[in-house]
C-alpha cells in the first residue's frame, strides 16, 4: 500500500488502542448541545490523531469532529485537508457493540481520494489510496495478519442493501420497499460502506443527517473499490461544503451509495428524491 496508507494504518491503530481501552473499562458518557453521545474514548483517540497528522502532515489542516463541536473549525480554502471522526458509532460503543469504527480521510478537490476505516473491536481495517481500495485482517495482538485486495461486486438479480442501525427512517424503508430489498443488514458506523466495497452488499440509502466526517473514509473506501456515493438527484457528494443556507458547515444531504452505480440506479435516485420532496 501507498506510504499515506501505511500513516493512516499507524495512526489509527494507536487511536483504537486508546478506544479500546476505554471500552473495556466501560466509559462514562456525556451529551453535547445536539444531544448526540461522547466519551473519554472520542477525545482521546481525536487528541491521538490530531497530533500525528500535525507532525506527518504540518501544512494539511484537519477537519475532526469533537475539535470542531467545541468552535475549532480550520481554513479549509487551499483545497486539501483531513476529515476526521475518532468514533464513528459511538452509540454502537456504548452499548457495547462491535461496529465502531476510526475514520480518517484525505481530502483534494472536494472528493475523498484516500481515507482508512478501523474497527478495532473487529481487529479488521479498510484502506484505501490511488483508486486501490485493501482490507487489513489483526491478529489476536492487533498486528497485521493478511492483507487482501477488494472489489464491488457486479448487481445480481436481488439487491442486498445495509442500513443505519441507529438512524433508520421511513424513507428508508420506502427506499427498500420500491426496490424489492429482500435481504437487509442493520450495522453501525462507516462499515456500511465497507461492506459494499468488500462485495457482500449493494445499496447503503441514509435519508438521515450526516456529517462529512462521518462519511469521507467510507466513502474514500467504496470508490476506490468501484462503488460511487451521490445525492438523490443523482450528482456526486462533495466536502468541504460550507456556507450552506439550508444546513450547518460540512453537514451531508441525503445519499445513496451503490456498489454497482448505472444509470438505472441514478434514475432510482432521483425518483425518490422527488417521491419525497427532496430534489
């Protein structure tokens, strides 16, 4: 892999093992002013990567999630930067579940052209750089075991769809319904994205609000193995997007990731869009 994965894997690595930690211990759990969750372990995995990046990265500005929660947003107007979530899924942490994950992406032209996805409870991590996308298999120590190349997988008759565990919508179900989803996963964090790019799903819909942060690496991760990610009126999801009159700075739009993306599927997009009032 590219020496930027081989710092993003070090990175994040280290920051799991500090989530881990906490986990173990059991965290103590407080609610910012959006009364979304967070735990010692996000702070000390974002305060992990932070510096790290800083020190590989000096001229890069990073765009981290807790740092910006607390008013420290960074001038994003070279054009690259770092979007980071130190624990994405931190619902999923705290009830002691295993899909959560450490996102860091990279960021050039408004698109995410490298990023890491790291479940450490898992002991596996998702890498992607220079339109190749790996999964990285731990061992028992959490050092690396196997590395292996991963792909999308072509659309079959059926289409197996993942959603958000802790955010589903109706819209959702209307989006799986008019589909005729018959096989459907509920898993947390960025993982939906990496199971379409390892080729075991086919749709992720998210209808609710997202981040950019909680998306980047996924995202960096399901193109780089062939998948695409766009808004319902079937254009790509961009970052970096400020200034928006109709949400807060870097916040999502409603999307559609796909596997296997056709023009069939942006047509399917924008009907949905539309069913709901939203294009």
């Amino acid at each position: 892999m590219t020496p930027l994965c081989q710092i993003f894997e070090h990175i994040a690595l280290e920051a799991g093992a500090a989530i881990l930690e906490v986990y173990d211990a059991g965290p103590e759990v407080c609610y910012k002013d959006d009364q979304s969750p967070v735990t010692e372990a996000d702070e000390r995995a974002e305060a992990i990567i932070l510096e790290r990046l800083a020190v590989a990265f000096p001229g890069i500005p990073v765009v981290a999630e807790e740092s910006v929660c607390s008013g420290r947003v960074p001038d994003i107007s070279g054009g690259s930067f770092f979007l980071v979530d130190p624990l994405d899924g931190t619902k999923e942490f705290i009830n002691r579940r295993s899909d959560f994950t450490v996102n860091i992406a990279l960021i050039k032209g408004n698109v995410p052209v490298a990023g890491i996805v790291y479940a450490p409870a898992q002991r596996c991590a998702y890498v992607a750089d220079g339109g190749r996308a790996e999964k990285l298999l731990l061992d028992k120590l959490w050092a690396l075991e196997h590395r292996q190349p991963i792909r999308v997988r072509m659309r079959g008759a059926e289409l197996t769809a993942v959603a958000s565990r802790s955010h589903n919508s109706s819209e959702t179900e209307a989006f799986l319904t008019g589909h005729g989803v018959m096989n459907y996963a509920s898993v947390g964090s960025s993982l939906k994205f990496c199971l379409l790019a390892e080729g075991k799903a086919d749709v992720y819909p998210r209808f609710g609000r997202t981040m950019e942060w909680d998306t980047a690496a996924g995202d960096a991760v399901l193109r780089a193995a062939g998948g695409s990610v766009v808004r319902l009126d079937g254009s790509r999801l961009l970052y970096g997007k400020t200034m928006q009159d109709e949400d807060s700075d870097f916040a999502n739009p409603h999307f559609i990731a796909w596997a296997d993306m056709s023009p069939v599927h942006l047509t399917a997009a924008e009907g949905v869009g539309a069913a709901h009032g939203l294009t």
